[in-house]
C-alpha cells in the first residue's frame, strides 16, 4: 500500500499524530503527548494563536519521522480477513481471534501494575527517555 500523503507535500495545514517519547521529561504528565506539523502559513497562524493556552515545545522534523513517514508500508496478508472477521464475527469473538489476553500479556499488566504500586514507573521512563534521546 503506498499513501501519497506520507510526504512533506500535504493539502492540509498541519497534521496531527500521537508522540511517545519526546525527551522533554516535563511534558510528561502520563497523558500523552500530541505531535502537530505544521505545513502552511495558515497552519502557523493557527498554532500561534492558541499557543496561550496550551504546553508546547518546539521538536525536530527529523526525530519525529518514523519508518511510516520514509518506507512504504506493507499492507498485511490477513487485513481483508480482519475486515471480514469484523463484520461478521460478535465483538468478543473477534477480540479474542486478533487481540488475545495471553499469559505475555497478563505478565505485561502485572509487571506495569508492580511497578506503579513502588513508584517505579516515572523513574524507568525517565531512564527510557535518557537512552533514547542521547
């Protein structure tokens, strides 16, 4: 599947995408964190008139380009099966066929819950935060 708006060349004014890890630990409220790129002179306008009223920080093009931005994404070989299965399969069902409660899964849940209960999370995600924005 090749998207043409995977480019720097868009129609809209800005773009707007989740972002995991900015680097700026003090945006980092647990809430996330909106990434917003901005294309026009329209876009900026915009930007810059609601600028009061919101948290922001200037952040690289560069760093927030994943691989969906420069690679062309492979569409997956069960995706009209997926569809299929989701109009016709009971909510339940389908969740359980595409989306299973593993025992990895289970242990993931666990080991996050641990975690919060020792106060352990906002320490390994500022360690995170170190590694990845060397």
């Amino acid at each position: 599947m090749s998207c043409s708006y995977q480019t720097q060349e868009r129609v809209g004014d800005f773009t707007l995408g989740d972002i995991w890890e900015t680097g700026h630990t003090e945006l980092d409220d647990n809430k996330g964190s909106t990434l917003v790129h901005v294309w026009t002179e329209k876009g900026k306008t915009f930007l810059d008139s609601i600028k009061p009223n919101i948290r922001s920080i200037e952040y690289p093009i560069e760093k927030s380009r994943g691989a969906e931005r420069t690679n062309t994404l492979k569409v997956q070989p069960n995706r009209e099966k997926l569809f299929e299965d989701a109009n016709n399969m009971v909510a339940e069902a389908f969740i359980a066929k595409y989306a299973p409660y593993t025992a990895k899964v289970r242990m993931k849940q666990f080991g996050r819950y641990v975690m919060w209960k020792l106060h352990l999370h906002n320490m390994v995600r500022h360690v995170k935060h170190l590694l990845i924005h060397r």
